[in-house]
C-alpha cells in the first residue's frame, strides 16, 4: 500500500485524537527514519524522548527477543527473576532507595500522587481527604481524567470534567509562590524541571535549589517528572543534576525502554514508597520480566556508549547553530542537552508550517503549543548530522 492508502485506513477506523504530520514511517535506525515509499528522514522528535538511545538499538532488540523467548508475563502475583536486578540497576545508577515500576508516564504520576497522599496521612498527619499537591501553570504530566484537572491548558480539559480535587496552580520558575501556598495540608509539589510539552521553558537560574529549600523546610515531597528530561536528554542523565540537587521522588518513562516497551517507574526515598502496603496499588504489566530486561538494556547502552555526554556536547553545538540563523520570524532558540525549542514570532504564522515545510526537506519534528518548534534528536546524534539538519532548517527559514 502507499502512504494515502495507509492514512485512509487511519482517518476510517481510529479516533482523531491526533494531529500527525502526513508521513507514513516503516523503519528506524539511529537518528534515521523511512517511511513506507523508502524515503529518508533525521528523526527530530525521538518519539517526545522515547528513543534516545536511537531506534531499534541492536543491543537493547537483542535483550527484547531474549527474553521473550523465555518469560514475558507473569504478573506481580508471583516473583521473575528479572524485577530484583531492574531494581538494584536502576537504584544504583539514580542513587535511589526504592523503586515502584508501572507502564506510561502517566501512571507513574498517578502513583506519585496517590503515594504522596498516603505519605500525607501516615507520616505527616494530614487529615484523611484534604491532602493537598501544588503544580505548576502550563505543565504537561499525562492525559488522565485527574492530570488534565489540574492542567491549565484549554483544550485538555474542555468537556472531561468534574476533575479531581486537592491541587493547587502556581506559575512556574517562581519559587515565592511555591513559598506562599503551602499550608498544613499539602504534602507534595509536582514539576517538571524543564516544561517540554510546555515549549522547552527553562525555569530561572536556581530555582530548583530554592524549590528543593522550601519543600525540605515545609516537610513537602518534592516530586520531579523526569519523563521527557531525563535520562541523558539534558545532558545529564537527570536534569536535577544541573542543579545539584535530589528529589524525594522522581519519575522517568520514555526512554526507560529505548522505545522497545511501555516501561515507567517511580524513584523515591524510603519513606514516600514505604507507605504502601500489598493491595494499595499495582499494575498486571508493571514490572515484569520483558519490560525489566529490555529497560536493563536500555540504561546500560545509555551509560556504556557515552549518549550522555553527546547530548551534552551536540546539545551545545546544535543549540549554537540554531540561533547563528538570522531570521525575522524566529524570536528565541532555548534549551539544554538535546531538548531545544525555537519559538516562533506570531507573525510567522504558525509553527506546523515549518515543520511541514522541513518534512519536505527529510526532517522531522513537531509543533508544540503553537509557535514553537521543538527538536529533539535521539542522543546518538552527531556532528555532521547537526551540520545537515542546520542547513535545512536556515533554508526554511531563508524563504
């Protein structure tokens, strides 16, 4: 079939819940994509940070069939033999105490949120039902009924409501807020220390060391949504490392699994995931073996093949040559590691066409909250491949 006859079948018998761009891929390697006529493409996108360590890594792929050769599923009902070294893995590599593993990022929230609550009413003393969780105005953590309560975006929440109670919104980058709206009853603040779905919105300089300040002082749990920023797509292999600090949880998705298998999990202390008993929570694929091996795999290529460090490194180089091109219709390039976004003036337009006119050009990456553009190349990326994509995209913007 060609690309139409493919996107037919997709408008027929789907849900339109997405706006894609009118490409229609088939395989991936590397930083590389082809759609269905055979031509190729720079993945720009990295599924929203799901295959930083590139597509269909062969190491990972191989840790995939392996183990599905031998276990699969067995449920949290029994033991496997692949949960146990998921999790000193993983501890040993965040510095974490405990680890609570589920499938997307937004049941990785989910289960912050309700850990925290219960955290709220055993240890803190908060009264059963008025445990309070601050977030931040223009977050993205998710598309659940109670995520999208507490989002400030529009759009989500038109028509899905009553929404949960018990969340407070504040403005992001702005510590005294935070400060101000504590009282007795809250027990957690939720933020993402970079807002991607956001527009890549970079909050002040220290702000997460004053954030980290008031939540000790206040005896609030500090939770960073590390889905999208972490693991080496800053540069770091979490973004709270920029400011040398540590959440009391943090969680991480995406590419826990190098983009093999929905795979997501909840850092904490002891004393957050400590708090809850057999039957408080779970999930029948949280945890088993396949998604163990292969996010084994995926966070040990990570670290052996040095995808940090390039992050780092072409983050800088990339970040440098998008604002070198000089154009009325471009107002910021903004970034850190390989999570940049370019924000568009209002007069452009529109960013989707940009982004249409770059996937004519054999690149691909996507608009985000209107004017912005957002590139995010798996960190597997190099020099010469920056070199190529910054041409294309002066050339956009050359017209």
């Amino acid at each position: 079939m060609d690309a139409p006859q493919y996107t037919h079948l997709e408008q027929r018998y789907g849900a339109h819940n997405y706006h894609p761009l009118d490409v229609v891929l088939k395989r991936g390697e590397g930083v590389w994509v082809w759609d269905v006529a055979g031509i190729k493409y720079l993945d720009c996108l990295s599924a929203y940070s799901a295959v930083n360590q590139g597509h269909c890594h062969p190491r990972i792929m191989q840790a995939l069939i392996e183990q599905a050769r031998t276990l699969t599923l067995t449920s949290r009902a029994f033991r496997n033999d692949q949960l146990g070294l998921f999790y000193q893995e993983l501890c040993a590599l965040t510095r974490s105490h405990k680890v609570l593993p589920m499938n997307s990022g937004a049941e990785a929230v989910e289960t912050a949120i309700k850990a925290v609550r219960k955290w709220g009413v055993v240890e803190k003393g908060v009264a059963e039902g008025k445990a309070e969780v601050i977030v931040c105005r223009n977050n993205f953590h998710g598309r659940t009924i109670t995520i999208v309560g507490f989002s400030t975006d529009g759009d989500s929440r038109k028509g899905f409501g009553p929404f949960t109670p018990g969340f407070k919104v504040i403005p992001f980058g702005d510590a005294r807020a935070l400060e101000e709206a504590i009282t007795p009853h809250t027990v957690g603040f939720l933020v993402e220390p970079i807002q991607g779905e956001g527009g890549v919105i970079i909050p002040p300089s220290g702000y997460l060391r004053d954030v980290r300040r008031i939540c000790s002082n206040h005896r609030v749990i500090l939770i960073l949504d590390e889905i999208q920023t972490g693991l080496g797509r800053t540069g770091r292999l979490l973004a709270e490392a920029h400011d040398n600090i540590e959440a009391d949880l943090t969680l991480i998705g995406k590419a826990l699994s190098g983009g093999f298998y929905p795979v997501s999990a909840v850092l904490s202390n002891r004393e957050v995931l400590g708090v809850l008993k057999p039957g408080d929570h779970g999930s029948t694929f949280g945890g088993n073996p396949l998604a163990c091996a292969v996010s084994r795999m995926a966070l040990k290529v990570l670290v052996e093949e040095g995808m940090i460090e390039n992050a780092a490194q072409m983050g800088a180089y990339f970040l440098e040559g998008l604002r070198q091109i000089r154009s009325p219709l471009i107002r910021e390039v903004r970034g850190r590691g390989l999570l940049i976004g370019m924000e568009l003036d209002p007069e452009a337009g529109g960013a989707r066409a940009y982004c249409e006119k770059l996937m004519e050009k054999r690149l691909l990456c996507k608009e985000t909250h209107r004017h912005i553009i957002r590139f995010a190349p798996p960190l597997v990326i190099d020099r010469d491949t920056i070199d190529w994509a910054l041409e294309r995209i002066a050339d956009v913007f050359d017209k």
